[in-house]
C-alpha cells in the first residue's frame, strides 16, 4: 500500500523549509488583518457557486480559493498536500483508493464535515444532464463507499496513480450532504472565507472564518473583496488609482506603466499555462488532419511571443503539456513557420486555397484579438485567409467557446499529465474544445488509458512523448505559445517567496496565502 501522510510531513525535520515553499507563509512572516481588494479577470454575469460550472479565474478564486475547500490542494511549490482528506492509500494496482478526512471540520452553516459530504459533492458531476468539466474524473470512480464517517473507499475502472491530484480539481468542491442546493444558492462550504455578498459578474466579498481548521497556517485577511473587471485597461487603472490592491493578466502593452510607479510591483511566474486557437475536428474542414496542419505550418508562433507575450513566455509546439510538467518532451522538433508547407498540406487536402472564420474575443486571453490578426496576416502567405470574427467578452465561455468551430481559448494547463489530457482530449470530455477522439486518433486514446495505469515512471515517458508527438502533429489545437502568469499588486500586498503556477494567482489561492504588510 502506498500512504502519504500531511501530518508526518509536518513533523519532520525539514517542515519549517517546505512549509514556507509549499505556498503557506511561516507565522513569523505573515500577520492577520486587512481588507484585500483585488480586480479580477474572467467573471461572467452567469457565475454562480456550482463548482461544475467554474472555468475562469474569478470564480476559481472565490470558490476553492476562498469559500470551498476540495480534498487535496497543489502546493506552490508543485507538491500534493491534504486538504479535507488528511492522508490516503492505494492498492498496488492504484485502483482502489482510500482517503482519510479531517475531523472537526465545519460548514459555514454549522454542519459537520464527513464521508456523507464527499460522495454526494462527487455525485454531482456525473447526475444526468450534468456537463462538468470534472466529468470524466468522477466517472472514472466505479464505487464510492463510505467505510467510516470520516473515511472513504474510491474504487476505478482502471489503475490511475495520479488519483489524488485529481481530487484537488477547482470543480470539485466539497458542498454538505443533503443541502447542496441551498450551499450553492448561498455559497455554503467549509472555505477559511463565507459569504457576505455576492453578485453574479460584479463582486464577491467574503470575511475570514473564526476557529478554522486552517487558522495559523493560512487565511491572513480579515475581508476579502473581488471586482470583477473584464476589461484589460480598466483593471490596470483601478490599481495605479488605488481602487484595489492587486490585479491579474496585466497588459503587456502598458507595463511599463506599473513599473514607474512606486506603490506598485509585478509579480511573474513561468508555469503550463498556454494560449490556443482549437478546432472542431468534427466540423468541416477542420475533419481534414491536412487542413490541421496547413495550419500549423501557417503561424508564426515566435511572432506572437513577441509581439503578444512581448517575451512573457515562450515559443509551444501544438500540445498542452508544457516546462512545469514532469513528462514534457522538451527536444521534440519544433514545428517552424512555414507557407510552403501549408501550401502543400492544402493541396494534400484538394484545395488551392482555404477561407474559415476565427472568433477571438481578449475575453479569452489578453491580446487574443491581435493574435488573431497576426495569424490572419501570417497564414495569408500559406494560401489560407482567415476573417477575424470579434466576439464580445461577456459571455464567450457560454456562446463562442465550444460552439464556434475555430476560435482563441486558453488553458491554465495542469499539474499531470493525464489530468491535462483527460480534461481537453479525451473522447467524449466535456470540455475537450476541439472535439479530439478515436476517430482522430485511436492510438492516442488507447495511449491515455495505459499511461494512466502505467506506475513505472520510464514508461509512462515514452506513452506521453508519443501522446504529445500525436498532437504536434495531427490534433486538433493549435497551442502557439506558454504564457507565463504576470499580475501586479500594491507593495502593501505580501506573497511566499515560492509562488504556484498551476493557476493564476498563486493557483488562485491568493485569498488564504497572501497577507498584508
């Protein structure tokens, strides 16, 4: 059996050193107090409290990040630590695994927490009509059982050793058993923060939570509030005029703006996240693997990093899988710009030339809609004239996205691999944007199975370079560049020194592990 245990990781020597690296501020660093305001990107007047439906930061933050609390939690520093669950184990095969959960812990309701809530909080994202992006996670559980009233058994289809990093997916909050409805219609978790007010695509205020189970570890504010701000120019003024304390995505294009004013600092941080334009491989002709990659062969990824990014980040090869993943093919040849190429992969798919539609919205990433126009002008040469279809923001989650059959889209990319690929191309995901299955690639779907089961390290290398190789060169996104986080904030604003890069925002866990000095 397999067991990894929280509390024996902070009674060893060395837990002073990795507590202050794994996100956590030390006690002698951080101080209570403070109201945070922050403008955030990435809120829609839809939101609500259904973790099924979280896809942009805004929510990731006020939900796991404030809220809510999900079994296990990614660390800063990429490690995996309990959350609600304290420790758990794993048959030699990984296919049954048990969690232990922490007692005493309380909803903001006052409900106690147990196994009651796990399995039915999990439930959720496999009820009938559900279109959770968790889906494919919690359908991969053939049996929850509750064995203790803080213990639960997960048994899978098949071994995955990444099993617990999966429990610590955004979407998966924890929500009491027999009041689900009610928690999400007020937000009800068991969150260092609860709610005080809350406006679909507006705001958010939260105040701290007294006797947490968390209280010196974490949670150094005593009020939270979030603005949502959409718009990249309104965000970058509401921190130089003082109106909130911290921002996120800033722009590019103005920085230096922030750095000539004193009151302010840039906080970067290279991690997985990546900027995409996916395809609907279902939808002609995008069907045509010589169209995909007439495509491919027609941007000029350095272009963007340039011009977009302007160096923020780094030049991607057309797969999700990027610098802070254990298994990236880093020496993998590097698809270059070239229209002669696309030219000739057009004429492998019958055609002289090709006219498609691409929706882009800067909803969708800072400087989206100039991408677009530097892919338009790029993929002229190579025969393909793309019209740039300008989309506005509020609500392209919900009307372009997954809808449009090109379109800009980001991915905060994941901590493993096949938490990545599972999400965006596994047949049948609900949230696999380019529609990615057997009919494109068996031998890729065959390879996510195996890779998943697969304990030894070695082998699980080579299935994922294959897998990351399949879509370089077929797939159905195309994943120009790594952007690196870059957000601001006011000097007053204290983070670790060790900052996560899974999410924006310290893996959007801001609210509990920055402080004010």
């Amino acid at each position: 059996m397999t067991r990894i245990s929280r509390r024996g990781l902070l009674t060893t020597g060395a837990a002073a050193g990795v507590l202050a690296a794994s996100g956590l501020p030390l006690r002698a660093q951080a101080k209570r107090g403070g109201r945070l305001r922050v403008g955030l990107a990435g809120a829609n007047s839809s939101d609500s409290w259904d973790g099924r439906t979280h896809s942009d930061t805004f929510m990731i933050s006020a939900g796991q990040g404030a809220v809510f609390d999900t079994l296990t939690e990614n660390a800063a520093d990429g490690s995996l630590r309990g959350e609600l669950a304290t420790d758990w184990e794993a048959s030699p095969d990984a296919k049954t695994w048990t969690f232990n959960l922490r007692q005493g812990v309380t909803f903001h309701n006052g409900k106690s927490f147990g196994a009651d809530d796990v399995i039915e909080s999990l439930q959720l994202h496999v009820a009938e009509g559900s279109k959770s992006a968790a889906q494919p996670i919690v359908s991969s559980i053939t049996e929850m059982k509750k064995t203790g009233d803080h213990q639960v058994q997960f048994t899978l289809a098949e071994g995955n050793a990444d099993f617990p990093y999966l429990m610590s997916d955004y979407h998966l909050l924890m929500y009491p058993a027999g009041q689900i409805e009610e928690a999400i219609a007020n937000g009800i978790g068991t969150g260092m923060y609860k709610v005080q007010s809350f406006e679909p695509g507006v705001r958010f205020v939260g105040t701290r939570v007294d006797s947490h189970y968390k209280d010196g570890e974490a949670g150094w504010f005593d009020e939270l509030e979030f603005i949502a701000i959409n718009d990249t120019t309104a965000r970058m003024n509401a921190l130089m005029t003082n109106q909130v304390d911290a921002i996120n995505r800033i722009d590019f294009k103005t920085e230096s703006l922030l750095k000539a004013n004193p009151q302010i600092r840039i906080q970067e941080v290279t991690g997985n996240q990546h900027y995409t334009f996916p395809m609907l491989t279902n939808v002609a002709p995008f069907n045509d693997v010589n169209v995909r990659r007439a495509l491919k062969y027609g941007i000029n990824r350095q272009e963007l990093v340039d011009k977009i990014l302007l160096g923020h980040g780094q030049v991607a090869n057309d797969t999700p899988i990027g610098p802070a993943n254990q298994y990236y093919f880093e020496n993998m040849e590097q698809l270059a710009y070239d229209p002669d190429q696309a030219k000739y992969h057009l004429k492998q798919a019958g055609l002289d030339s090709l006219d498609i539609d691409l929706s882009a919205s800067n909803a969708a990433f800072a400087g989206a809609v100039d991408a677009a126009q530097l892919f338009q002008a790029s993929a002229k040469a190579g025969g393909i004239n793309i019209n740039v279809v300008q989309e506005p923001a509020d609500g392209y989650w919900s009307n372009v996205w997954l809808k449009k059959p090109f379109c800009a889209s980001y991915w905060s990319g994941r901590a493993t691999e096949d938490w990545m690929f599972s999400s965006a191309y596994e047949a049948g995901a609900p949230w696999n944007d380019s529609q990615w299955d057997a009919d494109d690639s068996a031998r890729f779907q065959n390879l996510l199975i195996e890779a998943r089961a697969e304990l030894d390290s070695d082998k699980r290398r080579e299935m994922y370079h294959e897998m990351q190789q399949i879509l370089r060169d077929d797939g159905g996104v195309l994943v120009p560049m790594f952007a690196n986080f870059v957000e601001a904030m006011n000097t007053k604003v204290q983070t670790p020194d060790v900052i996560g890069n899974l999410w924006q925002m310290d893996n959007s866990r801001f609210a509990e592990r920055w402080w004010m000095s």
